[in-house]
C-alpha cells in the first residue's frame, strides 16, 4: 500500500484525473481532496508513480 501527498488538486474534477491515472498503476485507489493524498495498492516503483501523477498535471510531495 502507497500513500502519496499530491499538491495541486483543486476540485473533484482533480481527483477524478488524478484516480484514473493511478487506476492504470494500482488497485484499490482512493483519492482525498480534503487531505491531499491518494492511497493505492501497487508494486510500481515511486519514480514512476511520481511521473504518472506529474503527467497528469500534479505535484507529488511525498510517497509513503
């Protein structure tokens, strides 16, 4: 399980961008607006989970 803190999410248009990037990544995604994170299940690698979340237009600050 992944926990990433992303800047950049604004509305729920945000987080719905932000899901469907990491839907293609990992399992059970949830994405938080009011928290600013996303929770996951995968086995990728955090550099490729920071491309795939600056791909779509947001900034990681911290993969746990």
């Amino acid at each position: 399980m992944k926990t990433i803190k992303i800047d950049g999410m604004m509305c729920e248009r945000c987080v719905a961008h932000v899901k469907k990037a990491l839907e293609k990544i990992g399992t059970n995604v949830e994405v938080s607006l009011q928290e600013n994170k996303a929770t996951l299940e995968t086995d990728a690698e955090d550099k490729f989970i920071r491309e795939v979340i600056e791909e779509a237009g947001y900034e990681v600050e911290e993969i746990l």
